[in-house]
C-alpha cells in the first residue's frame, strides 16, 4: 500500500509512515480530463466478462450482489476482483479496540441483516465474518487477493482490467476501492528531521503500545477524537487541528444535517473537485468515550505547529513540545490510483461523477466515493450503479466476436 504525503514532504524519519498507498495534499492531478489517450494495456487475450467490480467491500458487494440478483451468474457476466486476503473490506483492518458498539454506525449489507453481536466485539472481526458469510451465501464470484493495477481503455468497446499478469475485458466497470489503502499525511516543514515514531490511523492497533509516551494527535477528525480518548489516559497527549474542532450541538448528526452534508459533498464530486469527507462538513459525534474524554480535560486542542524538530513540535510562538510518537488521523484520500490510465482525474484532483457514473468514461462507475463513502451511502451507490450498468448492457448488444 502507498501512503500519500504532501509532494514538497521528504520521506519521514526513522520510523517511517509506511502503510498502504500514502497519499499527499493536494491530490496530484495526473492526467487532463479531456482527450485522454488510449492506452496500450500490454496484455494478450484478456477474459471477456460483462461487469468487473473492484472491490469487495460494502460498496462492492452491494453493487455484485444485485447484478448476481438481478441475473448475471456466469463467469463471463460477473467477476469481484479484491486485494485483500480475505472478506471484510476495509474493517478488517480496523484497530481491534473499535468495538461494534463503538463503530459510529454500521448499516447492513442490502438483503441481509447484521447478526446480533455482542457489542464488545471487536467491530473488525464481526464484520468480516459478516461479510464472509454474505459472499459464500450469494455465491458472489470474489476473486482474491487480486489487487488492480491499471483499468484503460481497450478494443471492442471494453475496459481492460489489469492486475499483475491478468486481464479482464468489460462492458462496465465498477470500482469500489476506499480509501483505507490511501491514507494521507499533510506536510509539516521539519518532519524530515524528527527522530521519534511516526504512525497512522492505519497502523494503530491499541493504547498499549504508547502507554508511557509523549504522543502527538494530529488531526480534527473522528478517528483523532477516538484515538485521543484512548491513548490519553494511559500517555501524555498534545492534539493539534488545523481549525478548532466543531461538535455536532446535540452530540450526533441529524438527518436534515447528515442529508444537507451529503449533498454538498455530492456537489463537489460533480463539478470534478475533490470530495470531502463528510465530518468536515458537519462536526464531531460525541460519544460516550469521547465525552469523558473532554470532560477529563483530555481534549484541549492546539493549532498546528509551526516546524517539527528532531524532538518534538514547535509553535510559531516559540513554544516546544517533546514528542516520542506522532499518531497522523489525517485521513484518507480516494484509492483511484488503477483509473490513472483513463485519464479522468480533472485539474482540481477530482474525478466528475453524475450520480455514480464518471462523465468523462461512462462505462466506469465510482462507489464508496465521495458522497456514498458510508456504509449507507455505499449501499446505495452500489444497487444504484447496478441498476445503470444493468441497463446499459441490455442497451447494448454484445459484439459477435467476444475476446477469449
Ligand atoms: C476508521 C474508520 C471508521 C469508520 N467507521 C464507519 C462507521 O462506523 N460507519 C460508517 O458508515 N462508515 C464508517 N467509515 C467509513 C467507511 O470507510 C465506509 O462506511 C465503508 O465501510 C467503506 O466501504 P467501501 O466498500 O467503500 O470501502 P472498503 O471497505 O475500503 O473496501 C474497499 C475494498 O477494495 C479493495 N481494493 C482497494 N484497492 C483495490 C485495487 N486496486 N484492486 C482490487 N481491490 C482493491 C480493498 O481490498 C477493499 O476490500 C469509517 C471509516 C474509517 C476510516
């Protein structure tokens, strides 16, 4: 997996953030929207199938799941194509102290519902057995691990689908990868010359490990405010935000909110801006956890400092902190990197999507993407992809001579 820093940002100190595709700000734009060459895919005879799914977590699955309902069962009509191991998307990576009761809220896959768990379960391990079960029930066709590399354009009207030396030749293409594997580090100048420990949300795994350390929270997004509540009682925490973070008033977000928030998220993805996660739109949930928390004194935020040292932060007042450890929460960014060839990325970073649909290749479609980036969300995009890629294929009539 690649981490994305900031391009200006060298590679970090002697610990070095070093998990999955790391992403940096802003979100390079690689390739003009219009006019985008067709690629040579160097790949022989690639196997026909209908629809390619990249990805086999909730969004993925919701989108197989209705085309296998609805009637694509063949080998050659359907094929789910993960990196992962095994089932679970992203949530089988989650720390194993995010709990089912914890996880802010997780909806069910479409058809089934989530088995009754106790809520102390790790939400990791549910989940993905979850998952697991909804896959061998639907006889859903995952193929893994098979990581995409590359999806360009190819002859015959299909997307041709790459991973390492295999090859897929589409009618339609939907791609839900996340964005686990994308997580994001701003840069901070000086970052090159701190000597202690840099880690992610991804690499986090438990309050233990940092028990006794001086440990810097950067970020003012959920997974900060959840980690804070965690590591604080057992280390010396300093938690840095770009902006003072803003609490959602009665503590959770409303519908009304939640709805306005995703519409304004869906905004943006279609005028091709990058998407936005959606607490910077709203504001932080106030769990029980967190609450205790703040109301420990454990939740006093700092801007950001102005440089990192070898030992710790710097503020622009002069002021120092020594610093063991700097926990990133600063997010992620959209695992897009396959689509590079397709060449859809516009000048502002994003990709333009009309409903799930990419303007500029409208035989790919985007979920778990900006807006549905939920668990509800990637549902619907999912069954909602579907249904456009169901009729486009009964739109179009399949060429008489079909690759091997
Ligand atoms: C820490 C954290 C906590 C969250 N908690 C909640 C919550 O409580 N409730 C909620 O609604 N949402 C939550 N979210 C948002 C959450 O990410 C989504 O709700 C949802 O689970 C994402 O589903 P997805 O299918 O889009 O992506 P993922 O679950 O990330 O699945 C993507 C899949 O694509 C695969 N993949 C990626 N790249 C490739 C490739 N190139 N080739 C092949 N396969 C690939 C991956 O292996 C993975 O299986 C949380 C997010 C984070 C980061």
């Amino acid at each position: 997996m690649e981490t994305q820093r900031h391009p200006g940002s060298p590679a970090a100190g002697p610990v070095a953030v070093a998990p999955p595709d790391v992403v940096t700000e802003p979100a390079p734009v690689d390739v003009a929207v219009t006019q985008p060459a067709a690629v040579d895919v160097m790949v022989t005879q690639p196997a026909a199938v209908d629809v390619v799914v990249i990805g086999a977590g909730q969004a993925g699955l919701a989108a197989a799941a209705t085309l296998r309902r609805r009637g694509l069962t063949a080998a050659d009509e359907l094929v789910v194509l993960d990196a992962d191991n095994g089932p679970g998307g992203a949530w089988q990576h989650r720390w194993p102290s995010l709990r089912l009761g914890t996880a802010h809220r997780i909806f069910p896959l479409p058809g089934r519902p989530l088995p009754v768990a106790d809520p102390e379960l790790p939400a990791a391990e549910v989940v993905a057995a979850y998952f697991g079960d909804y896959e061998r029930e639907l006889g859903l066709p995952v193929l893994r691990p098979v990581r995409v590399d590359a999806v360009a354009r190819g002859e015959d009207d299909r997307l041709v689908v790459r991973a390492g030396g295999r090859a897929w030749a589409a009618r339609a293409v939907v791609s839900a990868t996340g964005t686990w594997r994308s997580p994001f580090v701003p840069h901070v100048p000086g970052i090159e010359t701190f000597a202690g420990r840099q880690m992610h949300t991804v690499d986090y795994r438990s309050a233990d490990e940092l028990a006794g350390l001086r440990v810097l929270v950067v970020g003012g997004g959920a997974s900060a405010v959840q980690l804070l509540a965690e590591v604080a009682p057992v280390a010396t925490t300093t938690w840095v935000t770009r902006r003072p973070p803003v609490w959602l008033p009665e503590g959770t977000l409303g519908e009304d909110a939640g709805r306005a928030a995703v519409a304004g998220v869906e905004r943006r993805v279609r005028e091709g801006l990058p998407p936005q996660s959606v607490v910077s739109t709203t504001g932080l949930v106030m769990t029980p956890a967190v609450r205790a928390a703040r109301d420990a004194g454990q939740l006093q935020r700092l801007p950001m400092p102005a440089r990192f040292t070898p030992d710790g932060v710097t503020w622009a007042d002069g002021s120092h902190a020594a610093v063991d450890v700097v926990l990133w929460c600063t997010g992620f960014r959209p695992s897009v990197q396959h689509l590079a060839p397709l060449g859809l990325r516009t000048r502002a970073g994003g990709i333009r999507l009309d409903g799930t649909r990419a303007v500029d290749e409208p035989r790919l479609h985007l979920v778990g993407y900006g807006p549905s980036a939920s668990t509800i969300g990637a549902n619907r995009a999912g069954q909602a992809a579907a249904r456009e890629v169901l009729r486009d294929l009964a739109r179009t009539p399949v060429p008489a001579a079909r690759p091997a």
